[in-house]
C-alpha cells in the first residue's frame, strides 16, 4: 500500500530532525570529551600554572597537576594522591576589585559572603609568606550543602590591584592541617604579576 504524499513528506521530515539530533548529540559528546581532555591535561593545567606562579617541574613528590578552568577568573588545582589534599591557585582579575579592597578587606567579603549557601566559621587569621610575596589568610572550615571542610584561604594582592587567592583544601579531616600542605607552598618560587603599562 503507498504512502499518502503529504504522510509520505511528513516521515522524511520526522527523519531528518531524528538524524539531526542524532548528530548534535554525538558532536556535544565529543566537544564535552575533548573540553574534559583539556581541562585534566597536565601541560595545559602546567601551563596556566605558570601564568601565576612559579612552580618547581616536576611538583614536590605525591603531588600532581589535577585540573583547570577558564572563565570569569582562572583556576588550578593540584592534589596529593595519598592525603588528598589540595592547593588551587585562583586568578581574580581588577575588575573583580572595584573598591580596591585590601587582601585582608577581599577576604573578609569573600568569608561573610552567604552565597551559593556557602558559609565559613573561622578560628585564626594572619599573614604568611607564599612565593616571596605576602599573603593575608584566614583558615577554619567552610559549610557548603551541609559538608563541612578544613580550609585555608589566602590572597596575595598583585601589582594592579588584583589577586591571586591560594585555598588549601583537605578532605576527610575535622580541623585544618597546615603541615599536609606545606611541602606544596614552600614549593611555590615566586608570584607573577600581571603585565601593566608600566612594567611591559
């Protein structure tokens, strides 16, 4: 029995969008793919590592580069494989600063901030030394989806008003352990500053 035209026309329709579907699903899989393939690749995470601070090649031992992300500000994450602990290196840019807050001022918003249902309770704050530069910290626990995890959160103010913020990160721990994490900062050589008219 033949096909009515018109239902004829309507089935090849049907199978066009079905195949175009098809198609875009596969092509956002393989972009999914290959944008997860960038974001864990060790010279690519290595090398915006770079453009923030200076790191020894290769990191101190159980040390690995984990991930990247690029977007409103650049992330680096590197883990310890035993201790699982983890250091990211987060780049603020001077838009982030319009106040042209302090580092001690920045964090103070950053730790009062509720957003994203995100709260910190703190119990010491100070300045330390991370890669030759000062840095304003604060360390205690941070409550997100009611887990509870050991932090330390530093910033460094850089040369134009932006930050660098270095959070240590230690998972399956009550109370914030500074020696895990030791090793990984006293790695850290240097901070770069950023390019300005002034030093280019």
């Amino acid at each position: 029995m033949a096909l009515n035209p018109d239902n004829s026309k309507l089935l090849k329709i049907t199978l066009g969008i079905i195949v175009l579907g098809v198609i875009a699903t596969i092509a956002l899989i393989v972009i999914a793919f290959n944008n997860y393939k960038q974001r864990h690749n060790p010279d690519n995470i290595a090398k915006l590592a770079a453009s923030m601070v200076v790191l020894p090649d290769p990191l101190p031992q159980g040390w690995k580069y984990s991930f990247l992300f690029q977007g409103i500000h650049d992330t680096v994450d590197v883990r310890h494989g035993d201790t699982k602990s983890g250091l990211q290196f987060v780049r603020f840019s001077k838009i982030q600063n319009p106040k042209n807050l302090s580092a001690k001022q920045m964090i103070e918003q950053l730790t009062k901030s509720t957003l994203h249902l995100v709260t910190y309770e703190l119990d010491s704050e100070g300045d330390e030394i991370m890669g030759r530069q000062k840095a304003h910290y604060v360390r205690g626990l941070r409550r997100s989806a009611g887990i509870a995890q050991p932090i330390e959160l530093a910033l460094i103010q850089l040369n134009d008003g932006s930050f660098l913020e270095i959070e240590m990160i230690e998972d399956n721990l009550k109370t914030y352990e500074p020696s895990l994490v030791k090793p990984m900062i006293d790695a850290i050589e240097g901070i770069v500053q950023p390019a300005t008219s002034n030093n280019k």
